[in-house]
C-alpha cells in the first residue's frame, strides 16, 4: 500500500519519492546559491558513473548531523539526519533533488508510520508529508552549502565532505588491515557506497559511505512509536575478505534542529547494538544481507542497492 501522503498531491514533482521508492519523473526546483561563493564555471558531474558527489557530508564546527548524498546520473538521493525540537534523532529525504549546473534542488519530505527493526516490517500506516524545499550548492567536489526551508523556517549550512578514511588504506591482501600509508590512495577493489533497501520494505533504508577499509553506514528508520529514528555505525570495518564490514551500532541524542542554532553541549552517544553487512556480486547487481543486534532484539534483512535513475528514466 502506498504511503498517506500529508499534502495535496500537487505540491509534489511527479510521483512522491521516499526511502525505499523508486523515483519515476525526475524535476528540480529553482536553483538557488545564497550564502555562498561558488566557482565561476564549476559543472556537476551527472555522467551515471563515477557519481562524484556520493558520500556523506557535514559542517565540522557542528558534529553531529550530517547529509547522506548518493548520486545517480543527474538526480542526488539526500538523506538529512539530524534531530527535532527535543534532541531526539530524526531525518528528512530530498529523494529528488535533481541537478542543474553546480547545484541540485528539490523539495524536503519527512516520513514517519514506519516499524521498528525489532519487528516486522508494515508500512501501512507510513505517512510521508512535504515540509519544505532545499537546494545543495557545490564549488567543487567536495565542498558546498546547504539552503532549505523547512516547516517555513529557512536556513543555510557549509558543508563538506566527510574525510573520515582519508589515508587509511587496507593492505593488498586482506582488507581488515587498515594502515595509515598516505603516499597509497588506492581504493578497494569495489565500493560500496551507495543507498541500500529491501524492496519488499519501502520506507526505511540505509547509507553506506565507504573510505578504503571503513564504512561508515547511517540508518534510517522509524522507532517502536512509528517517528523516524537514525543509527550509524561510524567504523564499520572492512572484513578481511572485503566483501562487507562489521562495527558498533550507535544512537545520537541532544542535537540542534535544523531551525536553530547549533547547540552540541548536551549531545550524548549510546552504543545501542552491533551490525554486520555481507556483499555479493558487484556494480548494480550487488546483494547484501544486513545482520544486526539492536535493543537486545537479532534480526537479519536482506538488502539490495536502490537504483531510483537509468539511462532510460
């Protein structure tokens, strides 16, 4: 069943895109570049590989939310984790934000209804509602800006990308083995940074960003009351095979939302579970189970790349 959705059917662009649905009419918004150089001339990349902006992204002067980008073709898949007006985890999509010139726009869903991973998966009651517009601004690959509105308050945010493997380089042989070797900028044999699904659960979902021998996976999900809810698992290392990786399950409390000022005093983080993905294949065709211990409670889910762009789309 699909999801309620909290708006007029026309607010949106096309079918209404989420976690876990494919987007079938790719649109944009206005572009917009406030509050922020950019470079006289600078492209985006929208070939449909390499996809130049994948990965995850922040702003170091506030650790603690950040912007999962996963880029195909012409069309970036932003998932936004970051927190509501009591600290507590929460996320939006941008699942369509689609690219023109240096920058991409889109408007802003949050997405709520969904089951905790506890349980089995019903998303009968999922409720998805657009509460706003963002458009992300590049000058590079690596370094952009933020604008949104949202819930009809605006904002603005630098941001840059992610570094948090940057030199940290696996041994030719066995990928477990994370050596700090800065003259070695060879990537791993196949990477896998990308949004994964099962696509007999649409709604929730999870980023991988992959930096050599780490991975560092952000989930998003819904709690045992239906409200989005977020995971990472910040050092997810490579298995020695190097076709998956294992790590600590963590949940972040105490941010700022993204209507105030950032405030990262009472940020706190409670290890809450362990996680384990499996790869098989590769490119596209890549297949994966995700294992995990969450609250006490072991679940396995099979998991697979969402691809939400081809050349036909």
């Amino acid at each position: 069943m699909q999801a309620r959705h909290a708006q007029a059917e026309e607010t949106s662009p096309g079918t209404l895109p989420f976690l876990g649905q494919r987007n079938d009419r790719p649109a944009a918004l206005g572009a917009s570049t406030t509050g922020f150089a950019v470079t006289a001339g600078y492209t985006l990349n929208t070939s449909t590989a390499p996809s130049p902006l994948t990965g995850l992204w922040w702003n170091p002067e506030e650790s603690g939310w950040g912007l999962s980008l996963s880029q195909q073709g012409p069309i970036i898949f932003v998932a936004w984790y970051t927190y509501n007006q009591d600290g507590e985890p929460d996320w939006y999509v941008m699942s369509n934000c689609a690219i023109t010139g240096n920058a991409c726009a889109g408007y802003i869903y949050h997405v709520s209804g969904g089951s905790s991973p506890d349980l089995p998966w019903n998303g009968t009651d999922k409720v998805v509602a657009n509460v706003g517009s963002g458009t992300l601004s590049f000058s590079d690959d690596n370094t952009g800006v933020f604008t949104y509105t949202l819930n009809g308050a605006s904002g603005s945010k630098s941001i840059i990308r992610q570094m948090f493997g940057k030199n940290t380089t696996p041994s030719a042989t066995d990928y477990s083995t994370r050596q700090i070797l800065a003259s070695d900028t060879t990537p791993p044999p196949t990477d896998y940074s990308a949004l994964w699904w099962n696509p007999d659960e649409p709604g929730w979902g999870v980023a991988l960003a992959q930096q050599y021998g780490t991975i560092f996976a952000t989930w998003y999900t819904y709690d045992a009351n239906g409200k989005a809810v977020w995971y990472v698992s910040s050092d997810c290392a490579v298995t020695a095979s190097g076709n998956g990786c294992e790590g600590d399950l963590y949940q972040v409390t105490g941010g700022s939302p993204p209507t105030a000022a950032w405030n990262g005093a009472g940020k706190a983080l409670d290890k809450v579970g362990n996680i384990n993905f499996t790869f098989t294949g590769n490119g596209t065709d890549t297949a994966g189970s995700m294992s995990y211990t969450l609250n006490g409670a072991s679940v396995s889910k099979s998991v697979g790349q969402q691809i939400f762009y081809s050349i036909s789309s």
